[in-house]
C-alpha cells in the first residue's frame, strides 16, 4: 500500500508548527514523562466522587429493573427440546 503525506505548503506549515507548539505547550504542562495525565492529588478525589455516582446510578437502575421484571415479566422454564425435529 502506498504511504502518503500531507502537502503543506507556507500556509500549512505555519498551522502543523502552530499546532506542535501548542501540542507541546499542553504535554509539557499536563503530562509526566509516561504520557499519563498529571493530576496533583486530585485524581484520587474526583476518582472517589465518579465512583460513588456511578453506584448510585447503577442501584437506582438495578432497583427499576427488578421492579420492572417483576411486575411484568415471568419466568418460563424451558421444554426439552424435541430430538426428532432435528432429524429430519
């Protein structure tokens, strides 16, 4: 398969350099030499607080589905399955 660049001319030169220089601006601010996202102790925080919305969400749903099932749906126990229809 061919490979392909980007013609850039003048004006896309100075846009891709303006790019890297922002691009390296935010690393540089915002990530540890690994590429992870630099939180200053406040990942553990915001970690903690997502957490305990997404098992409160996660158990107000859980609760509406029981609900729900119980109300409207019943359980069917399964018939054997009948071997001579496979046969044919």
């Amino acid at each position: 398969m061919a490979e392909y660049k980007l013609k850039t001319g003048k004006t896309g030169k100075a846009v891709v350099d303006g790019y890297k220089k922002v691009e390296n601006a935010f690393t540089g601010k915002f990530l540890d030499e690994e590429g992870n996202l630099k939180t200053g102790g406040v990942a553990e925080k915001v970690t903690g607080a997502y957490q305990t919305i997404e098992d409160t969400v996660v158990g107000a749903y859980k609760k509406v589905e029981t609900a729900f099932v119980d109300r409207f749906l019943e359980k069917v126990e399964e018939e054997p399955a009948d071997s001579s229809k496979d046969e044919q």
